[in-house]
C-alpha cells in the first residue's frame, strides 16, 4: 500500500466553479500534510499546510484535515485557467522524516 | 516561503560525460536536502536524501556510483550524473527541509534541471 494516495485524474471543472482534490495517507502518525502545486516543466510549489483536523483557508484554497478518515482535501473556489496544474498532496510523518508524495491530480480549468 | 536555488535550470551534453547540479538553500540552512527525478507526466520519483557531512541514502534501483551526491556545507547540496546517457535524461529536482518542528517544517523545491542527453 502507497504511503500517499491520490486520484490522477485528469479531472476537468468550468472556469468559476469549485476544483475538489481528495488524498488520503496509510499512516495514523502522519502529523503534517501538504498540498503543492506543479505546472508542466517546473518544479512543485507550497500553496498550503495543515495540522489540525478541520478546515484551513487561505484566498480561494481550503484545505480540509480529517485524521480520523485519513484523509485531506484541497478545495479551490472561483477556479481559473491559471488553476490548471497537477496538484501533489504530501504527507510528513515527523520533524526529521521524510516526506511523503502522492502521484498527483492534474486539475484542468476549462475558460 | 524559504528560496531553495537549483542551477543549471537546463543542460544538454553528449553521451558519457558527466553532469553537476547544484541546489542551494538561500536564506536557510538545510541539514538534509532530497533529490528527485521525474519523466514527462510521471510522478515526482525520489532518488536519495542528501545529509550534510554524511554519505547520502539512495532510494532501492538508484545506482549510487552513478548518482554522486555531495553535501558538503549547509546550504549547498550537488547532484553528479556520471557517464551519462540518453536514459538519464530527466527532469532532476532538489528539496530542502525549512523550519523547525513538526508544525514548522516544510519542503521547498528548487526550481529543477533539465537534462538532455545526445
């Protein structure tokens, strides 16, 4: 069993609509949990963390924490062609430890 | 967020020479730093973790005689291609670990190298 597991998609959403992202982690330890975003050619980049079960917002990102389910979500409100990427959820089980990856959900935007 | 900087961002270079690749932590320093490689719509694949003043920890099928990694100082971690051919071709990445504790640490990625090999 992956550590990380993620839907690759592709999954398609209207331009203004909201874009949900599921992942869900093997381990019940995992204490931190990560969603970066990559557009095609360039390196992943950080657009959200949470540690507490719940819901985190940060502009049109929610991230959703559900350690009892083990799983997190990433929500993005008012998608726009710009959203367009593969969204990569990660997962760190400690300070120290490695972090974990899903593959991926490429999330296209259509205008 | 923490600037972790990867240089070259591209390189192209003929069958069995060999590549260096640089990832630095800019505003921070970074104890371990992790290297990846990844193929055209696959998945970020870890290929060893980078532990400064130590020898690196190869993920299992990553030739460490191949992949040379040398982390000599806190903020400077290099990715050595030897001999390379076109199979190596790939995007190669580099990570570092920003921050303290368990809600404090974060992974920043440089911006990636693109290797080319004729």
């Amino acid at each position: 069993q992956k550590e990380v597991e993620q839907n690759s998609g592709p999954l398609s959403v209207p331009e203004g609509a909201i874009a949900s992202l599921n992942c869900t982690y093997s381990d019940r330890g995992s204490q931190s949990f990560f969603w970066y975003r990559q557009y095609s050619g360039k390196s992943p980049e950080l657009i959200m963390s949470i540690y507490s079960n719940g819901d985190k917002e940060d502009g049109r990102f929610t991230a959703q924490l559900n350690k009892a389910s083990q799983y997190v979500s990433l929500l993005i409100r008012d998608s726009q062609p710009s959203d367009s990427a593969t969204y990569l959820c990660a997962v760190n089980l400690n300070t120290g430890n490695q972090f974990y990856f899903g593959t991926g959900t490429s999330l296209t935007v259509i205008p | 967020g923490a600037v972790v900087s990867q240089h070259p961002s591209w390189v192209i270079c003929k069958s069995g020479t060999s590549v260096k690749i640089e990832c630095r932590s800019l505003d921070f320093q970074a104890t371990t730093m992790f290297w990846y490689r990844q193929f055209p719509k696959q998945s970020l694949m870890l290929m060893a973790t980078s532990n400064e003043g130590s020898k690196a920890t190869y993920e299992q099928g990553v030739e460490k005689d191949k992949f040379l990694i040398n982390h000599a100082s806190l903020t400077l971690s290099t990715l050595t291609v030897t001999s390379a051919h076109p199979e190596d071709s790939s995007f190669y990445i580099c990570s570092a670990r920003a921050g303290q504790g368990v809600r404090g640490e974060k992974l920043f990625f440089g911006s990636g190298t693109q290797l080319s090999v004729l």
